[in-house]
C-alpha cells in the first residue's frame, strides 16, 4: 500500500510513529456492501491510515477479502439495519484517536491527507467539515449541489454518531465543527446503471422511513416533491452550467425523489389494507 512519494507531512501516520501529543491515530470507518469495483482504490488513498474499519453486509464479490489483504480489519454484519446504524458498528470498532468517515467509492488525495494530519495534530475542533466533488457518469460536475459539497466527515473519537436514519443519516457531533479546504473526490455514478440501482435502493430506504414517521402522501405529493426536486438541482443551483450531465443529474435526482413519495403512498396503502 505505501509507496516513497508520500506528502512528507503524513509519512509520520504511515511509518506508524508512536501515538502522541504530536501525532494523534486516525481510524477510517467505512462500511461497505459488494465494493470490488471500489475497494482497492479507496483503501490505497488511505493507506496512511494508522487503522481501517470495515463492517461489510456479507458481501459476494470479494470485497473482504481485497479489504483484508491490504490490512483493513472487516467487521461481517450479514443484517441490514440501515445506513446510520451501520456506520456507528464501525465507529464504534476505531480505536483511533480520530475518525474519518469514508465511503468506498470516494478518495482521499494526498492534499486532503496532509491538511487531516495538520487538523487532527491542532485539534483546533472536535470535528471537520470536508468540501467534496463528485463525479457523474464519468465527469466530475461543477453545479446542481455535486461540487463544494460540504460532508461532515472527520471527528474526535467520542464525539461523534451517525443519527440512527435507515438513509441519509447525518453525522451529530459534540463541540466545535471548522472546515477543510481540500477535496473529496466522489465517484459516485461511474455509469447510469449506477444511478438507476442507488434511486432504487435510497428510494425504497426513504420510503420506509417516511411510513414509520406517520406519512401518507398522495401522487400528487409525489409529482410536486420530484419536480421541485428537478428546479433545485438544474436552475437554483445551477446545474444547467454542467450541460448534458447537468441536465442527466437533474432528473435522476427527481427521479428518486418521485419514486421515494410513490412507494411511500403504496406502503401506506398496503399497510391499511390497499386502501
């Protein structure tokens, strides 16, 4: 995993210095589900990690087995229970003095390396907002909320927790949060098979959600959530600026917004009877 050309900065966290006022232990934890595709090169842009925490959903492509051969401590947790539960197995297995929240399919460069060693060894807050780009279909997009997109990512042990939400939980946090300047680099829709499979699944996660909260919306609620979902990503953010893949991005975002009110209304349906 480690090569001589590491940032002089973060050679320390590779080279496994003593832990210490002066260099505090970073944990990654991550969580992961048949990542083959993604696993190796997210765990080599973090190989200065002084640990890896992995709790993989049984996954069937090998993905633990690569995890493990380039040192990641892989955690199986064959039930789903939803993202957020997910996520605190693996904060809660990091022994690190800091946690960095990862997903397999982001990278972390070697800038954004060295400023988490500075961060963490000033430890001028108890958490760090990371600016993130992601990429979609192939292209990392400027526009529509998918660039300097703020992810609050990087902790003190033991003052952090992901919210229990089944999807799109949030990372809550005790004391002060600053900000890093370098980016995250998302992969995040590698081919629109990618963004058909996610809608499907955050969808159905969402919905769920929103039936256990007492929601009951119609099909109309449906159309108005994904057309104001379309206006947001394409115009009030701008993501007519990204051209083609703008427009692309807009309408998988309304796309999973419509579908996640529409199997709500039919959950609901179900659950009273098909009512």
């Amino acid at each position: 995993m480690s090569d001589d050309k590491t940032d002089p900065s973060i050679r320390g966290i590779r080279a496994g210095e003593p832990a210490g006022p002066s260099r505090p232990r970073v944990s990654v934890a991550m969580i992961t589900r048949n990542e083959q595709a993604n696993i190796a090169d997210c765990l080599d842009s973090i190989a200065w990690a002084d640990e890896v925490v992995i709790v993989d959903q049984a996954s069937t492509d090998g993905t633990g087995e690569l995890a493990r051969a380039r040192g990641a401590r892989v955690i199986v947790a064959p039930e789903w229970h939803g993202f957020g539960h997910q996520k605190n197995l693996a904060v809660d297995a990091c022994r690190g003095d800091w946690i960095l929240a990862l997903d397999a399919d982001e990278r972390v460069p070697a800038a954004l390396a060295a400023e988490i060693a500075a961060a963490v060894r000033d430890a001028d807050h108890a958490a760090y907002e990371i600016p993130r780009q992601s990429s979609y279909c192939g292209r990392f997009l400027r526009h529509g909320g998918w660039s300097d997109d703020y992810v609050l990512r990087l902790f003190r042990r033991g003052s952090g927790r992901f919210s229990p939400d089944r999807v799109h939980e949030r990372l809550l946090v005790q004391g002060s949060v600053g900000r890093l300047r370098n980016h995250l680099l998302h992969y995040s829709i590698r081919k629109l098979e990618d963004a058909l499979q996610k809608a499907n699944h955050y969808s159905t996660e969402s919905a769920l959600m929103l039936v256990r909260k007492g929601e009951r919306p119609t099909i109309f609620t449906a159309l108005l959530h994904g057309g104001a979902t379309f206006l947001r990503t394409y115009v009030l953010k701008l993501g007519f600026l990204d051209g083609s893949h703008g427009l692309m991005l807009a309408i998988s975002n309304a796309e999973g917004s419509y579908y996640r009110y529409v199997k709500a209304m039919l959950l609901a349906r179900e659950a009273q009877g098909g009512k």
